[in-house]
C-alpha cells in the first residue's frame, strides 16, 4: 500500500465518491484540493487526491521541497510517503488500500516541513462490490471474505444459488 500517480482502474459499479475539499495558505506557499475515495474489487479502496500548489498570501511561492501524504485505515496509522516533488499547479496522486465496508479512512496531505498545516480528509470506506458469498458452517450461515483457489486465497465476492435463491 503506496502512493502512487498511476490511476487505478475502476471496475464497473464503482465511482470516485464523498469529495472532501482541502485548504491551507502560509505567506510564502498554499495548498489546495479534493480528495476522493472509490471502492475497487473484493476489500481494495482507492483515494485519489487533486492537489494544487501555489502562491502563498504574500504572492510568492516557495513551496517545500517534497508532498508528505499518508493514510490512515480504521485508525491504524499508514507510513508517509514523501518521494514526490512539488511544483507548482495541480498534481493528482492516488492511494490503494484494503479495507472493509464502513471502516474510517483518513487522507493527510500537505508538504514535508511547510508552514500549512497538514490538511486533513476522513472517508468512511464504500460497499463492497457485487453480492457477498455465505456459506452455511453448523446451521449457521456465516459471510465468507476469503476463499482459496489454486493455492492463492481471494477476496469472495460471488453469487450462487441455494435452494432457489440467490444469495
């Protein structure tokens, strides 16, 4: 799980959803953006994030050397990555994670060392797509997130028919 300026493919039924708008102005540097988060096949997320840099108030720019972006899943602190150089206008990066539906997502965006503040944007994770598998252990049904074919488990993200019905 990175930072990336590749774009991730969006499978069918999935969207970039819940835009958050980010804002943070020094004398010398500003920041600005939106972010949005998109859900990918089986537990996958993507955030994507449009940053501008630009003058600060004072009508000058002298931005820091390095964007510093990190994400944070269900309160887990994620690492920083701080590879990519800022220049001025509107950079677009992208982060892939997994998670579950409903979990708290949290983008930090800003410059390593800037006097702007850290901006901040929290996304709860979307649905997961396609129907979920269940599979009846005991009597019970119970949700099955994994399933392993060929040797490598996958995400179980599937329909089949019981009874007459599908679930």
């Amino acid at each position: 799980m990175a930072w990336s300026q590749t774009a991730p493919t969006l499978p069918s039924g999935s969207a970039w959803e819940q835009e958050k708008s980010v804002f943070g102005r020094a004398n010398h540097w500003s920041l600005s953006g939106k972010l949005y988060i998109a859900r990918l096949n089986g537990r996958q997320f993507a955030v994507k994030a449009e940053l501008t840099s630009d003058n600060g108030s004072y009508g000058t720019y002298y931005p820091p050397s390095k964007w510093t972006l990190r994400c944070d899943i269900a309160g887990v602190s994620g690492t920083e990555d701080t590879s990519f150089d800022v220049s001025k206008g509107t950079t677009t990066f992208y982060f892939v994670g997994d998670a579950g539906e409903g979990v708290n997502i949290t983008a930090k965006v800003g410059g390593v060392g800037a006097a702007v503040a850290v901006q901040t944007a929290t996304f709860t994770a979307p649905a997961l797509l396609g129907s979920t598998l269940y599979f009846k252990v005991g009597g019970t049904w119970k949700q099955a997130t994994l399933y392993r074919k060929g040797g490598t488990w996958k995400n179980a993200l599937a329909e089949f028919k019981a009874g007459g019905t599908w679930k």
